[in-house]
C-alpha cells in the first residue's frame, strides 16, 4: 500500500508505522489524516498484523496540526470545518478500534493531534525528555475531535487543567496522570518498546482483541450493569480454539502455539 507521508514496516508479525513529514515535525494535515485512516482499515482486516508500534520520523513524534492547513482553514465555511473535523474523527476512531495493540514510540514531543495519538494509543512509551500538551487553545480553538481519547486516559480533573490552560507538560506529568505508561532515556527508547512487544507476542492474539473491545463496553458500568456482558466475554473466550489451546499449553506447561516472543 503506497504512502506519501507514512511509511510501514513489517518485522514479522509485526507492523512499524512512522509518520514521515520530519521538515514539518510530522504535522498532520488532510492528507496525513487520509492515509492514516486508509492504514488503519487495512490493517484491521489484516489478521497477520498481532501488533502495531507507531512513531515519528525525525526530531519528534508529532507536533500537531500543520501550519498550511491551518492557514487554509481559514477561509473554511461551518459546513467545510465540519467535513474536515469528521474526517479527522474517523482517523482517530480507526485507530483507537484496531483490534490489535498499538503501542506509541514517542520522542521529542506530541503536542496537539500528537498527544491525541498518544491518547489512542494501547500503551505508550517515550523519553524522559518528552514534552506533552493539548495546546489548541493557545490558537483560539479546542481539542474537540481528541477530546473522547484523551479523556478516556487522562479523566476529568486533568483535562481541566490541561485542555482549559493549554499548558505544556513533561513526560512525568503525562505518566502521572495515565496518558503514557514508561518513560526511559531516549537510547533505551526502543528497548522498551521491545518488552511491550515480547509481552504481546506471548498473549493469545484473539484473547487480546476481545480484551481490548471489552474495556470501552465496561469501564464506564458499574459491576452489576456489566456482569452479563463480562460473563459472555469470558465464556466465549474460553470455549474458543485459542481458549482452549491456551489453558490445555497452561496445564502441560508448554508454550501456546501462538507464542512467538
């Protein structure tokens, strides 16, 4: 599948998608948005795909929107923005639906967008030096389309500090409040990534879709309210080929067939 701004690697079962616009510290703009929506679907229907590590080419991870875009907005009419923002709702929604892990490689910076990519993310990794920031409102506007992800990771209290300020903010800070999970130095950035990719590689890759489309249905019920959706997911799982093939490996203390790590 070619690509003018992303470029995608394959490492066995494993896919690397970097954005590739380093002269624009990887901004994104209509046609970054285009193509990581059309990756994202394909690659959903991909069942050789068991995990996706995204990152940026260049300096940094990605520093939001691109200033020749913005400049085209605008002149943009209410109806014209709305297409635009659906759009770029899609992109995030295909990404944040993939039913494989995508794990963030993040360096440099992820302001804008880019900490909204780091939202979507399963798990995300970056360096100590990292800087974050929802920073739309410094230009006047908001992080709208974002704003479901990045909630979903960071919650209310933080949002309102971040979203409300516009402030930028370290990596620390971000693994404080739930947006990342590790931060390491930069040269043992891709290390780290590589223990997250181990981890997955030894989990039962139907297991993990499942899991992963079980958290948006549970995490905002209340236990009783979520018993007969929890009850049907495990019993489905455990029933299945990988279900069963896990516990029989489990009980015989051998590798599944699937491990691969």
């Amino acid at each position: 599948m070619p690509f003018e701004f992303l470029t995608a690697r394959r490492e066995g079962p494993v896919e690397h998608l970097t954005l590739n616009r380093p002269d624009v510290r990887n901004a994104f703009n209509e046609h970054v948005i285009e193509e990581l929506t059309r990756w994202a679907e394909a690659a959903s229907a991909d069942p050789s795909i068991r995990c996706v590590v995204l990152g940026g080419a260049g300096k940094l991870f990605c520093a939001g929107a691109d200033l020749t875009w913005m400049a085209k907005m605008v002149s943009y009419t209410h109806e014209e923005n709305v297409r635009d923002a659906q759009a770029m709702a899609r992109m995030f929604s295909a990404l944040d639906t993939l039913p494989v892990p995508l794990i963030g490689r993040i360096h440099g910076a992820a302001l804008g967008g880019g900490a909204g990519l780091a939202a979507v993310c399963d798990v995300v990794v970056c360096d100590e030096d990292a800087i974050f920031g929802f920073t739309e409102v410094k230009l006047g506007i908001l992080p709208a389309v974002i704003s479901p992800y990045a909630l979903a990771k960071v919650g209310r209290s933080a949002a309102r500090e971040l979203f409300l300020t516009g402030m930028r903010f370290t990596a620390q800070r971000a693994r404080e409040i739930g947006l990342i999970h590790a931060v390491v130095p930069l040269p043992q950035l891709d290390a780290k990534v590589q223990e997250y990719v181990k981890e997955i590689l030894g989990a039962g890759p139907q297991g993990i879709a499942a899991a992963k489309a079980l958290i948006p249905r549970v995490w905002s019920r209340l236990a009783p309210d979520a018993a007969a959706i929890t009850a049907e997911a495990i019993a489905a799982q455990r029933v299945s080929s990988e279900g069963q093939e896990g516990m029989k490996a489990f009980l015989e203390k051998r590798k599944a067939s699937w491990n691969v790590s």
